[in-house]
C-alpha cells in the first residue's frame, strides 16, 4: 500500500469496489471509526476456527485486541493494518453520534418510513446508517432487527460476506447525507431497553463477551478474598446461567486459576477519628508532581481526537522526568515518570520525543512503552512495575480506551466506568502518586465542561482532578480547565507550537486583551478611526458588544473618544507620535479638533490623517 495514506477515494455507488485499504480510508477521512475485520476463505472464515460463529464478521485480535475499543479514524495506523492483512474485511464502529439500523428482511419495514440516507446491501438485507442524539445506545427491534450504537460496529463494504458476495452501498455516503434517526425507530429502541425479550432473560454473555466478563466478575471476587475453587464454582454457574452459548469449562478454569493466582487484598479495619484527633493529626501536605497542575492522585486529561492532548502530556512527562519547566513556565520537580503511549508506535514516538527535546538530553527517569496488558491484569502488572521502580511519581495512560476492556452492551455503563477507574485510583492514593489517564470528549456541546467528558459520569466522579483541553481546529490557541477536590479551579490559556505546549497566563485574562488587540487592529485597519459598527463589521461580532468593550477602554484610557461613537487609538497604542502629541489621549469632544489640527499638521500618523478628515467635515457638524 505504498503512498495509499494519502489517497481519499469517492464513496459513490460506482467505481472500483474491490480496493479494501482504500475504502478504509475513505471511511477515516469522514471521520469514522474503522478496525480490521477476519476475511472468508471457501465460505470459512480465515481465523482458522472450523466453528467460528462469525466468519468474516468479527475483529482480528492479534491487530485490535481490545476488539472495536481499538477502531480508529488514524490514517497511519488504518494503512499499517491492511499492509499486514490486505484482505481484512472493514469493519466502521457505531456510536458518537453514527447509529446503523441491520435489517435482514426487507419485509419488516412495510408501513414504515424511513428517510433517504446511506444503505448497504448485504449478504442477507440491508444497513441503513443514521446519525443520532447523544444517548442512542443499542438495542434490538421486535420484528425490525438490530439498531448498532456505542460500542457495536457493522461490516463494511467492499468487505466480502461468508455467502461469497460483496457489501456494496446502494445508496452512498457520498450520494447521500446521513439523515437524522427516525422517531420511531428511537422510540422502540427505547422500548426494547425498557423492556427485554424473555428469552433474553436467561442468558444475556452473548459470543464476544463472554471471556471479558467472566474475567471481570473473577476479578471482583478475588478482591473479596475467595480463592481459585470458589471462584471457579461460581464461574461455573454464571457460564451455564448466563453465556449463550456457554464456554468450555477448560476456558472457564484458565480464567479462575490466572485470577486467582493475584494475592488477595487483606480486609481493612475501619478507622475513624474523632473531630480532635483529626485536627490534631500530623497529615503530610499535598505533593504535586507538577505544581498547580497536577497533584498526587488520578488526574483525567480530555479533549477532543488530534488537537494535541498526547503532545501536551509527552510535555508533561519530559519537564517532570528532567526536573524541567512545564509549559515553559512551572518549575517541575525531578521524577521518574512511566509513559503509556498506548496508540503510537516506537517510530512516532521517538520523533515527538526527539522534537520536544531538542538539543537537551533525554531523561535517565523518563520510561516509556506502547503496549501494556489491559485491565484488571494491567493493573496488577503495574502495581509490580512500581514496586521495582519507587522513583517514579507520574503514570500517564494514553489512552483510557486502550487500557479497559470492552464493557457488556447491555452492562451498567456507570458501574463500568467506575471500575474502569477505580483501581487506578486506589493506586495512585496508596504509592501517593500522580496517574493522569487521557481520554476523549463528546462531540456535543454544554455548559458544563465537565459533561463533555465522553462516557457516564462515574469518570469524573472517580478521578480527583479533571482537566478539559478544548481547541479549536486551525489554531494555536487553546483553553485548559483544571477542576479538582484539592486542587483550586483555574482556566489556563495555552499555546501550541507544534510540538511543545506554552503557558500564555489565565484564560480570562488573556481572551479579554485578545479582545482589546483584535479591536486596536481594527482601527488602525480602518485608517486610524472607526466607530463601533465598522469594528464590529470588520470583526464580524456584535454590534452591541463591541460598543460596551469601546466605552471600557476609553475609560481606561485605551482608545480615545474623539466624538460620540467615534473612536482612534491613543498615542501610545499609535505609530510614533512625538512629544508634541503627548497631551492627546484626553480629548474626546469637538471643542478640542482645531487644537488637534494644529498639533499634528506636520505629522503624517494615523492621528494626523483623523485630524485632517475631521476638519474637511466640521462644516457639516
């Protein structure tokens, strides 16, 4: 696939439908999410499992072995997957606002409207792909068929069915915008959450997740104390209850015996205080890793996919492994510090490295890896890890979706999402450590930052700090809230220079002269006076606010009041003025433009081509 990253091939519904790569990066370039798929062979799929249940449907392992957690829009990574395996099926994941309704038979939709939007034919019916509200979660429709939403992923074309035929577009995206979920659709996924088939009562491990989550519960009771037999019997009873269809009791006794093996927590007696005795205590003070920014405990660093949150915590992990400033301006105090980059690989990792250091050195404290086995089992691989390396004080984790397990579509996702965290948490706060996890926002907007957090809030209610990234795309510019229980709120303002992150000052601070330079560039771009409507024009802003920010600033002395609603630049915002100007910052009415005609005659300024405009006129004043 030499040079294939940078082709964007058409989604018609003609053309070569045969090219898998670069139908996968056509997919990225819309933004979706892609992961590879098992092919068929002869009608068998090429994982090799005679009794496979999902030929040429289900995720290569050995390339996304967190399954669809692991899809990506990252054209780098697509082109290095289909290099390895040039006929992986594609496979697009559901969710974040893409849901795709799988109907098998065409007759289930008589009498139903659906409205024109992109559809796949299939081996066996159609797909018919929607955009959704935020909340859209899977579900299947009595007598319709499957609604694809978080954490599901559909087959692709020009991926090939076990039937030997080719998923193709009917209609293309390309064709055709996605059209917003019908109502009525919403409405009996919804329904069918609320109220589940009774088959489906009995047994609710489906194939795919039934080895995550009898870990999962295995885990769960490990950390109660019981050992292998107990947790084998229970495991037991789950997989013949609840797995459809159940796992090979070898399989559920390798799950057991590798849990169990981790030595139990021992049972912690309660310890309470009285009022004195806590006032009076000798309690260490808080240790930061980075001051103001990051204090021991876990840390969840959010922002949007590709504006720089890796670059900004690789910065992070530089400055604190080498005793540097953070940011260009905290000093950071020297410690050794383990860097998860869990989406690079060793060749883009060491380039970003390269550009952050320069010519400095690399940290001897600076540890870094691109793999790390998946939780609960990764946490206890780092709790070892740490144990033979006490220098280090900061963990990063980038990302959160490739350190957890895919959770259970019909699980709790607020319970999942706690037990995500939990552990990490207990971790940081038992070593007194900083693990800062970096994770993805919501692509709706509000009015809480911290509802951008995408997934339930069960993330920020675990993390002791949260900081939000936001940037917008094309600038430099970017705002970082820091919100946590021991920490005090603040609003930073950043810049990035592609590569490092700079502190510019508080946010408010500097959007508000941000504001003040944009309108002192405005007039002198309208010849060194202009009244609020030009500026506001020019800025293309608010009429009204540009008016009320004008009125400030001649207060302060930061513009200057030539008449009402006229407004030039004081001598000092200017070109050189001379002293002969010095007194011109307080004139504001026209009582005073004869004395600013003959002060400026002789000077070819923004101020002396106002003077001479404003004499031509005084006629008509």
């Amino acid at each position: 696939m030499p040079g294939q990253s940078k082709v964007t091939p058409r989604l018609g519904s003609r053309g070569d439908n045969s090219n898998l790569p670069n139908a996968a990066l056509a997919y990225a370039a819309r933004g979706w999410r892609v992961l590879p798929l098992w092919w068929t062979e002869k009608g068998r799929c090429a994982c090799g499992d005679p009794k496979c249940e999902s030929p040429g449907k289900h995720p290569i392992a050995k390339l996304v072995p967190h399954g669809v957690k692991d899809a990506t829009s990252d054209p780098e990574i697509i082109c290095k997957w289909w290099r390895e395996c040039p006929k992986a099926n594609i496979g697009i994941a559901t969710g974040n606002g893409l849901v795709v309704l799988d109907v098998d038979n065409p007759e289930a939709l008589k009498g139903r409207h659906l409205p024109p939007t992109p559809v796949v034919r299939t081996g066996r019916g159609h797909h018919y792909y929607f955009k959704a509200p935020p909340g859209v979660r899977a579900a299947r429709l009595e007598g319709v068929g499957d609604l694809k939403a978080d954490g599901g992923y559909v087959v692709a074309p020009p991926s090939v069915h076990a039937s030997g035929t080719r998923y193709e577009w009917a209609i293309a995206p390309d064709d055709e915008e996605l059209a917003e979920l019908p109502a009525w659709v919403l409405e009996a996924a919804q329904k069918a959450r609320r109220a589940p088939e009774a088959g489906e009562r009995g047994r609710k491990i489906k194939a795919g997740t039934r080895n995550i989550t009898l870990t999962s519960i295995a885990g769960s009771l490990r950390r109660r104390g019981l050992g292998f037999e107990e947790i084998r019997r229970a495991l037991n009873a789950i997989n013949e209850l609840a797995c459809d269809p159940p796992l090979e009791p070898r399989e559920v006794e390798r799950i057991a015996r590798s849990i169990s093996r981790y030595e139990a927590p021992a049972p912690e007696a309660p310890c309470v205080w009285s009022a004195p005795e806590l006032l009076a205590a000798d309690i260490p003070e808080r240790r930061w890793v980075i001051p103001g920014l990051l204090p021991e405990g876990l840390a969840l660093l959010a922002g949007r996919p590709k504006i720089g949150k890796s670059w900004l915590a690789l910065g992070l992990a530089v400055a604190a492994a080498s005793g540097s400033k953070a940011l260009g301006e905290v000093e950071a105090p020297r410690n050794g510090v383990l860097y998860l980059a869990l989406e690079d690989s060793q060749r883009r990792l060491r380039e970003r490295l390269k550009a952050l250091l320069g010519d400095q050195p690399p940290p001897q404290g600076l540890y870094l890896a691109t793999s790390w086995e998946p939780l609960p089992e990764g946490l206890e691989a780092l709790r070892d890890w740490l144990s033979e390396h006490p220098d280090v004080r900061l963990v990063i984790v980038d990302t959160l979706a490739r350190i957890r397990r895919p959770g259970s579509k019909r699980g709790d996702s607020y319970l999942e999402d706690y037990e995500a965290l939990a552990g990490l948490a207990d971790l940081a706060r038992e070593r007194g450590i900083c693990i800062l996890v970096l994770h993805h926002l919501r692509k709706s907007e509000s009015a809480d930052p911290l509802a951008l957090v995408l997934g339930s809030t069960a993330l920020t209610g675990v993390a002791d700090t949260v900081l939000v990234l936001r940037r917008a795309r094309g600038e430099a510019d970017a705002e970082l809230l820091v919100v946590g229980r021991d920490i005090e709120d603040r609003e930073l303002a950043l810049r990035f220079q592609g590569g490092p992150w700079v502190l510019l000052g508080e946010a408010a601070e500097w959007r508000l002269s941000r504001e003040k330079r944009e309108i002192l560039q405005a007039i002198r771009d309208l010849g060194g006076t202009a009244t609020a409507k030009e500026i506001a024009d020019l800025l293309e802003k608010s009429s009204a606010v540009i008016r009320k920010r004008l009125s400030r600033m001649a207060r302060a002395g930061e513009v200057v009041r030539v008449r009402e609603g006229v407004y030039a630049l004081p001598p000092s915002a200017g070109e050189e003025q001379g002293n002969n100007l010095s007194h011109l910052s307080h004139l504001s009415h026209l009582s005073h433009l004869s004395h600013l005609s003959q002060a400026v005659t002789e000077c070819d300024t923004p101020l002396s081509r106002l003077s001479r405009s404003l004499e031509a006129k005084k006629p008509r004043l």
